[in-house]
C-alpha cells in the first residue's frame, strides 16, 4: 500500500521555519516521518528575513512564514492561523479590563524583536495603520527573551499566541485586552516555484494537504497549537 511504498523513499527534507514555529512544527514533521521513515529532516529555524534569505540562495526548498516577500516567484500553501498577542506582565491593571482603547497604547514602553522578524513587521504594520505610538524600551532577539522580559516587567510585546502556555500565567504574563489585538495572521508553507521540489519536499507538501494542521483549533487562548487532529 502507500505507506509501504512510502517507507522505501529515501532523502532529504529541507525545511525553514521562523522562530515562531519551533512551538508547533515537530508535530507535524513526527506525521510526516510516521508515514516516510525514509527521508531524514533538516529544519532551520530562523528570523523571517533569514528564512527569505535562505529560499533565496537554495539553501532551504520549503518555508513557514507569515508574510512572503513579493520579489521571490513562490508558491504557497496557507496553513494555521497564527493571532498576535499583545501581553503584559501578569497582574498588569489592563488584565482584568473588559476592553482598553487602543489609543492607550501610545506612550507605553514597548519590547520589539530584531529587526528582520515577522512579528516585528506585523507589529509595525498594525501600529502604523492605526497611528499608534507606544515607546520603544528594548529590542530583543527571541521570543522567550521577550516573554521573560514582558515578565519581568521591562514593557508590553506582541507575540504569537502559540509562544505562550495554554495559560499565560505560567509564563508570568498576562493577554491584554486592547482593542483590535490579537493581530490576526496566518503561517502560509512556501517554496520557489521556479525550482523544482525534491521528491522528499514533495512528500511533505502533499502530506501537508492531506493533514491540513487545523486553523480554527488554533483560535487564541485555546492553547499552543491547535494541531490536535488525529493523523
Ligand atoms: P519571526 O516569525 O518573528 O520569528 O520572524 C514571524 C513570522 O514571520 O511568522
């Protein structure tokens, strides 16, 4: 059957991920591995700039991402809903509130990614389409170096809701109700469509089809990953 003659096919899986990723991919990679015992796996994880970087010179066939750049020729295949969070520390006076004006933001400090980071261009994006203008305190360049920082006290952050525990509070922070946050995005599977994939990048395409990692289970506040169908 398939999965028999799936097990024969040998090879290399290039994948890249941005950071965000790494709370999620590996349940799909432990599927697709299930089903393809043959093709070994080399994921990256990376900033979106750097994953773009990478499609660009060869070095990965398939990325994760949010937000492709347009000069790359691409193919994509839309894949779970990724709501951006703003957060505070926990206990924050917001935490508790119903709704807070989004206005308020303006003049609070502020914790960004790197430049180079999806999530910091989604951010920007939101901010200036909405002509809001918190401070910038701090620039950091992981998602847990800014979840510890939000803990800690060092300002507010957006960030994915699947960076958090099913319980922000675990994590000494707090989602905080303003309006028009979560920023909704979405992860998007892409690859170059002037190369052609490997059989191995092939397979996880198809075997990404087949499994579509379930967008709605992902809504914000339900958990990590919303990942939960059976394979
Ligand atoms: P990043 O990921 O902030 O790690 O770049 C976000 C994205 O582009 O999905």
């Amino acid at each position: 059957d398939l999965q028999a003659l799936h097990g024969l096919e040998r090879g290399l899986l290039r994948i890249a991920g941005v950071t965000t990723t790494e709370y999620f991919i590996a349940r799909w990679l432990r599927r697709y591995t299930d089903s393809h015992p043959g093709i070994e796996i080399e994921l990256a994880v990376d900033n979106r700039d750097a994953v773009v970087r990478r499609l660009r010179q060869d070095e990965t066939e398939l990325a994760v991402m949010m937000m492709p750049p347009d000069n790359l020729p691409l193919q994509r295949v839309p894949l779970m809903r990724n709501p951006l969070v703003l957060i505070g520390p926990a206990g924050h006076p917001w935490a508790g509130a119903r709704r807070v004006p989004r206005k308020s933001l303006d003049g609070q400090p502020m914790l960004m990614r790197e430049a180079g980071s999806g999530t910091r261009l989604a951010t920007e994006a939101y901010l200036r389409t909405h002509g809001l203008t918190p401070a910038l305190r701090a620039t950091l360049g992981s998602n847990e170096a800014i979840k510890h920082a939000v803990a800690a006290g060092l300002g507010l952050a957006v960030l994915s809701r699947h960076a958090l525990a099913e319980d922000p509070a675990q994590d000494g922070v707090a989602v905080l109700p303003v309006a028009g946050f979560p920023i909704e995005r979405r992860w998007l599977l892409v690859w170059r469509s002037d190369r052609r994939l490997s059989l191995a990048a092939r397979r996880f395409v198809e075997h990404v089809q087949d499994h579509p990692p379930d967008a709605d289970a992902a809504s914000a506040g339900k958990g990590r990953a919303g990942d939960d169908r059976a394979g």
